[in-house]
C-alpha cells in the first residue's frame, strides 16, 4: 500500500484507493501501475496490488461511484444503507440507466424523475468523511413500488415496514404520510407508485389472507449452506439473499427484475437431458431436482438439503488409471439382456430427484468413483466424474476425439481434468470419463468453490451462446480476473488453440471462471479462466465438415491468422511480443504433440473410431502448418 507522510504532524496516512484527480495525478498513477504498484479498475481508478482489491472497492463504493457519476445520488437499498447491498450492488439514480461492474462491486443507476427529492448524508470510509445526495424519505419510500425495477427489489420488506413507520412518525399519521407521498408522486407522474405506497401506509391486514396455491419458495445452498431463496409468485421469479452468519462471496445475482437469475440459467439442464425431463418448464425443473453442478443444491424443503451428500473427491482418477484407461470398475448404466436402448437406461437415473442436473447438450451422466475404483451412478453419492458415452449416427467415435483434444490441450499448456477411457460393456464404444475440477478434493478441503460460465457472465440465455465474440468474453475476463494479464493470454491461446484442432463448439457456455473462496472469506479470493472442457475436432463428424469457429475473433471464424490474435490481445492491452512468444509456443508444443500422442489402447474403438482420430490429427497438422 502507498503511503503519504505528514510533515507538519510526522504522521503517515495510508491510501487504498486511488483516485486521479483527487488523491493521484495521471502521470504517478500510469507509472506506478507499469511498474506494477498499482492496479487500474477503470479509468481514473487504481488500488494497491498487494491489497485485497474485491474488498477495497466494497469498502469505498461509494467513494467510487461518487467519483464516476458525481451528478447522482444513492437511492433504494443504498439510500438507507448509505453503500452496498450484502450482494455487492449499489443503486444510484442519475441521468441514464447502466450499468458498471468493478470486481465485486456493480453499480445499478436508473434515471432520474424530473422532480427528483432529495437529501444530504455523510459517509466515511478508510479515507475520511465527506457528504452524498440520497433519495429522500418520501421519494425511497415510492422507489420501494416501482413496477419491474431492481431498485424496487433492492427494498425488502423488512425495509419497507421501517420506511413507513418513519414516515408516519414524521407526519403524525398513515394519512398524513400518505398525502406527503402523493405529493411528491404527483409531481414525477408517478402515479402508480403512489397508489402502492398509499395501500400501504394504509393497509387493513386480512386475518385469512389468499394464496396462489402455485407459488411456491426454493430454498438455495452452495456446498451444503443456505444462501437464499428463489421464489416463484405465480408470476415471476424473486432472489433473496439469507444472512448466513459467516462471510460468504455472493455466487448469486438477479440481474433482472421478475427473472431467474443468470448463474441459476446456466445450471438448468438443456439437449438430451431436457427431453429425459419431457420438456419441463424452469419451474417444474427446479422442483424436481435438488442437485446442480458448481456445489449448488435446491429444494422446498430445508431439511432435504441437510440429508443430501456433499460433492468430494474421495478418490482421484489417476488412481484408477493407466496410459488413459481406466482400470476400475464400471458400475453405471449399459444395455439389458433384452437389448434396451442404452439411452433410456441411462435416463432412468434422472427418475430420481436427487440425481445430479447437467447443462449442455451431448449425453452425459453424472458418476461417483469410489476408493475401491467402483465407478456407478451419483445417485444418493458425492458427483465427482462427468460419464460422457458414445453417440449414434456417426458421432459413436465423440469420446475418443474429445479425449483426443483434452490430451492436446495438455500438452499445448493449458491446464485439464483428469480423463479416462472406459471400454463399454454390451459391445458399446468407448466412453470418456472426466473427473470434476469445481469441487472440494477430500475432507480437509474447506474451499468454496463455483464455476460459472460466459452465458452467466454475460448475462444471456444458453440459447445465446453462439452470439458473443472472443473479444467481448476478453473484457468480461478483464473486469471479474484477478489474474487478468495472465487470463487473458490464456484467452488468446485458447482461442488459437481451438482454430487449431477446428473446434467449433468452443461457445460461450463451454468457457467459464473459476470462482475460490476460503472459509469465512466475505469475497473470492481467486477469479481465473478455468480449465479447458468439452474441447474437440467438430470437422470430423457428419454435417459439420465446414464447421466454423463458434465465437467470431478480429470479425471472422474463418481462415484465422497470426494477425488477427495480435487483434484481439492489443484490444485486451497485451503486449504484442508477450502475445507472438505465446502463439510461437502453443504451435511448437502442438506439433510435437500431434506427432507423438497415439490412443490407449481398448479392445474395440467402435465403428470408424480410429479413423475418425486419424483424421482429427490431420486436420490438426494441416492447420499447425498453415498457421505456422
């Protein structure tokens, strides 16, 4: 941290929060971040690099946002808090609505009424005193009913019941309140907020009063603990965060008011899995099922999530593999002597609710790999491997290239699960086995952990995941990182690695962060890419042998060259001789590696198998070559 001494008292002050302009002047600001002192959040606004950055920024948000729109004012939950929510938002009101998202901080601001009542506050944080413009009484009282507006949401009802009897308090009686508020409302045209505060403050409460009988209240936990509840009205989707008692990061946030939030979208299941489940709705989905990837589990009821297993490694693959076989016991679904479809085998798993939900749309299982190598169905067990079997009509060799193009990745230097091919029983092709990297690795293990993909990130439904670009997941990476030179540069790599092996479904929902916390810890310690997943050759299976690179990079998914890389890094502020020596890197290590790496050896491969392989390595070398 920088320090400033005081002469007249000798006194050294310590400054966490750089302001340029206030506390900084542009040219020591640019020079202490080159020299790696300081980190820039956006312009104008760097921290100290040794500093724990999330809660430097949650502990001057204010500061922050007073700096960045000195022209609005604290209003909702932030008015009465005089900060951030517990989920790390703050609410302004100024000009325009937009939002700005600073590491664990995202400021909300809506636009302004045209008559705008407003009042002074005094807010002090590590750096001193200063005064804030908030929404008055009246006007946050009216903010608590505006229709769809995450302002309103921000107002629990706790909250609301607290501003009413203020406003009574001030103006002798719910009547005299009521008419306060009119008051203000008339002039904003605010007509229907006005009637909602007006019910309000004037309400008879019924003795009996209705229900929808189908609403209903999901009770949320991440690794066993309760952090919230989804509630469904009937109508619309509502997001509460629970006070656990302990520092927890935020790992959920509705975005949108009314709407399932993001990081719970990407958790639902989508393809094959969605048809297993007849096409439910969100609703009839989230009831049905208690157990999600990313240590998330849901129920109605609280006491089935204290019965449910916790996702941990008991055992690791690697232990129950050889030259990427695996040599344990396979215990999961196959066909009957009757010759049943084994993907209804497979889907009966899914008849039970507290059977592991997975997103995307190929065929996969979720698996526990016990001590003794008995590898069965995650049901009623820890989920700690990802079953992914064969497919039909000449996709049967989609586990052999999938293994083909984690081993790759490994070698090129990316970092990957551990994975394994299972020779099938009845006569099945091979299946690829991959153990989870998002869950806690034995009983001593008290990390908190979620992983939550670029669809979340971005705030998109799953079906969007082929609309983002390279360059847009870059300044998502750039904003959430706390690593974000070294991410981005396995950005970049990663993207020239999959224009190398043609993979074409490298999408948004097949990247993701990985989000660590430690017990106790109010926010995550580490935010990085995570590893490389469900990364293949998609040129070799039917229908896709002119298959393009899902996302577009420097405007193009085809014929990829060094110089549009260069775009992209120089777009995320690389350096261009940090980004050559990175291309020159993957490309030298994948030539040795699409030279050496063979497949391990199985009984049978399944039709074509082989030369589905040998084909995906040519395509590799032909495109190493011309890259090169």
């Amino acid at each position: 941290m920088l320090t400033f001494t005081c002469l007249k008292h000798a006194k050294v002050i310590k400054v966490p929060l750089h302001l340029v302009g206030e506390t900084i002047d542009k040219t020591r600001s640019h020079y202490l971040a080159e020299t790696g002192k300081l980190v820039q959040l956006m312009r104008g606004i760097y921290v100290d690099a040794t500093d724990d950055i999330d809660q430097t920024v949650l502990a001057h948000a204010v500061r922050i946002a007073r700096y960045l729109y000195p022209n609005a004012y604290l209003s909702a939950a932030s008015a009465v808090l005089l900060g951030p929510t517990r989920d790390g938002c703050l609410y302004l009101t100024g000009q325009r609505g937009q939002r700005t998202r600073i590491r664990a901080l995202e400021i909300v601001q809506n636009k302004a009424p045209g008559k705008a009542s407003l009042a002074p506050a005094v807010v002090a944080d590590s750096m001193g005193e200063f005064s804030v413009n908030v929404s008055s009484i009246r006007q946050r009282f009216l903010e608590a009913f505006r229709l769809r507006s995450e302002h309103a949401a921000s107002i629990d009802s706790s909250t609301r019941e607290a501003i009413a009897a203020r406003l009574v308090e001030e103006y002798g009686s719910p009547k005299a309140a009521s008419d306060a508020v009119w008051a203000l409302a008339r002039e904003n045209d605010w007509y229907r907020e006005g009637e909602g505060a007006e019910k309000f403050l004037l309400r008879h409460p019924s003795t009996a009063p209705a229900r929808n009988e189908a609403a209903f209240d999901l009770t949320v936990a991440w690794h066993g603990v309760p952090i919230g509840n989804l509630v469904h009205d009937g109508f619309e989707w509502r997001w509460s965060q629970t006070d656990t008692g302990t520092p927890m990061p935020p790992v959920i946030r509705q975005t949108v008011p009314g709407k399932l939030p993001p990081f719970i979208v990407s958790l639902l299941p989508e393809g094959w899995l969605e048809a297993v489940l007849k096409g439910r709705d969100e609703r009839a989905v989230l009831r049905s099922g208690t157990r999600y990837m990313s240590n998330i589990t849901i129920a109605e009821n609280r006491s089935e999530l204290a019965a449910l297993p916790l996702d941990v490694l008991t055992t690791r693959l690697a232990e129950h593999a050889a030259a990427g076989v695996f040599t344990g016991t396979y215990a999961g679904p196959g066909r009957s002597a009757m010759e049943q479809d084994f993907e209804r085998n497979l889907a009966l798993i899914y008849a039970h609710a507290d059977t592991p939900r997975l997103s995307g749309v190929q065929i996969k299982a979720p698996m526990t790999l016990g001590p003794d190598g008995k590898l069965s169905a995650s049901i009623g067990t820890p989920f700690t491997q990802i079953l992914k079997p064969a497919g039909t009509g000449g996709f049967e060799a989609l586990p052999l290239v999938e293994w083909l193009g984690l081993a790759l990745a490994r070698e090129a230097g990316f970092t990957v699960p551990a994975a394994a091919l299972i020779a099938m029983p009845d006569g099945m092709p091979p299946a690829l086995l991959v153990e989870r990297f998002d869950i806690r690795t034995g009983a001593d293990d008290h990390r908190l952990l979620a992983m939550e993909d670029f669809c979340s990130v971005l705030d998109l439904a799953p079906d969007a995941k082929y609309d983002g670009t390279i360059e847009r997941v870059a300044r998502a990476l750039k904003a959430l990182s706390s690593s974000p030179d070294e991410d981005l540069l396995i950005l970049v790599k990663r993207a020239l690695f999959g224009w190398l092996i043609a993979d074409g479904d490298m999408h948004l929902k097949n990247m993701a962060v990985l989000k660590i916390a430690g017990s106790g810890d109010p926010a995550f310690r580490s935010v990085r890419l995570a590893p490389v997943y469900d990364t293949l050759t998609t040129r070799v299976f039917p229908r896709f042998e002119h298959d393009r690179m899902a996302l577009k990079l420097n405007g193009k998914d085809e014929r990829l060259k060094r110089a549009d890389f260069l775009g992209v890094s120089a777009i995320a502020g690389l350096r261009a001789s940090d980004t050559n020596a990175a291309i020159d890197d993957v490309l030298q290590r994948m030539q040795a590696a699409v030279a050496a790496i063979t497949l391990p050896k199985l009984p049978d491969y399944g039709p074509s198998g082989e030369a589905t392989v040998n084909r995906t390595l040519e395509i590799c070398e032909e495109r190493i070559v011309s890259f090169a």
